[in-house]
C-alpha cells in the first residue's frame, strides 16, 4: 500500500522509506504540503494512507482533515504529533485521523501504527482523556491553540484570520471561548498564562 508524507523533513522521509524497506508498505509521494499533495492527486486514485508529518504548521491540519472527509473519504490519514497529549490525541481522533504517533516514538512504534492502519484498523497511543479536565489548556481545541498561539506572537485578529484561513469574526469566536476555558479577560492575559505554561 502506498503512503504520502506530507510536510516531513528530507532526514524524515528517509528514515521513513529505511524503515519500511522490505514491507508491503512504501512511500508514493512526499509533498511538501497539503496544497502541493491536493493539486498531485489531480482526480487520480492516488495513495491510500497519508501521513500529517507537519505539526510544525499545525494550521494546516485541521482545514485538510475536514478537506479529506468531504473530498477524498477513502482515506486513511495517520498524524505526527510534536508531542502526546490528552488534547492532541482527542483531535486526531475527532478530526477523522486513522492513527497517530508522537515524534519521539521509537521506528518500530512508526510501523506498527502504519501496519495497523493499512490493515484497516484504528492505532492511538493510550493516554488518560480523563485528565482533560484538570488543565484549562488541554481543554482548547486544535484551531484555539492556533489562535492563540498566533496570539502570543502579537499578531492583530485581522493578520490572525488571514493566517489561518477564517474570517474575524471566527478569530474574535474562538478568542471568547479561549478566555472562557482559561478564565482571563482579555488577550494580555490569555498570552501570559501560554507564555508562562510553555505550551
């Protein structure tokens, strides 16, 4: 079965293709982000499992889950996480994901989610969902942490909205339920508990 990596390092993506050397499993394409790996799939069939490797531009993750569920079902998209996380595992899952593995995790662990999910099954990592409501933070969703994050940076709402793709209104939306769930009262405070809490 073939596999697209989307947003993974040159070092990645070759460590990747050692890894499944010899598999039934091997890489098709390597696109540098999911708007390159849209316009490569140009109608075709294309490969069946795809692999998120760019949590570093985790805006780009949620737009393109919700891309694949309307567009391409068949699907079976596996996500990188920087880190494990009540929270990151809970969207990977909502948002449609087929597995996910942190990018600490050892090679074999790698293959294993990749095994799983060829075979037609679900692979997350276990982690306890029911601490989500211990931390306020693990409460945001994926989009919130983007917004906040791009928050911390200074960036106004306007500069916020066209960064992530969605209108102001949504920005000052998702700045009202990020007060809410963090208990501040405004942006200075929101940004720094982040910047306190190190997220």
């Amino acid at each position: 079965m073939n596999i697209a990596v989307i947003g993974g390092s040159a070092w990645f993506v070759g460590a990747l293709e050692s890894v499944l050397a010899g598999r039934a499993l091997n890489l098709d394409i390597a696109a540098e982000d999911t708007a390159s790996f849209r316009a490569r799939l140009n109608g075709s069939s294309g490969p069946r499992i795809v692999l998120l490797a760019c949590h570093a531009r985790q805006g780009e993750i949620a737009p393109f889950l919700a891309w694949a569920r309307r567009h391409r079902p068949e699907l079976r998209v596996v996500l990188k996480l920087a880190r494990l996380s009540p929270a990151l595992v809970r969207d990977a899952m909502q948002g449609g994901c087929r597995g996910c593995f942190s990018a600490e995790d050892a090679p074999e662990v790698v293959l294993g989610v990749l095994e799983t999910v060829a075979a037609g099954r679900v692979s997350f990592p276990y982690v306890d969902l029911s601490t989500l409501g211990d931390d306020p933070f693990e409460r945001l969703t994926e989009r919130e942490r983007d917004v906040l994050g791009a928050l911390s940076r200074g960036w106004t709402n306007t500069q916020i909205s066209a960064r992530l793709g969605i209108s102001e209104n949504t920005v000052k939306y998702h700045l009202r339920l990020i007060y809410d769930k963090l208990g501040v009262a405004n942006r200075a405070t929101a940004v720094a508990r982040f910047v306190a809490r190190g997220v």
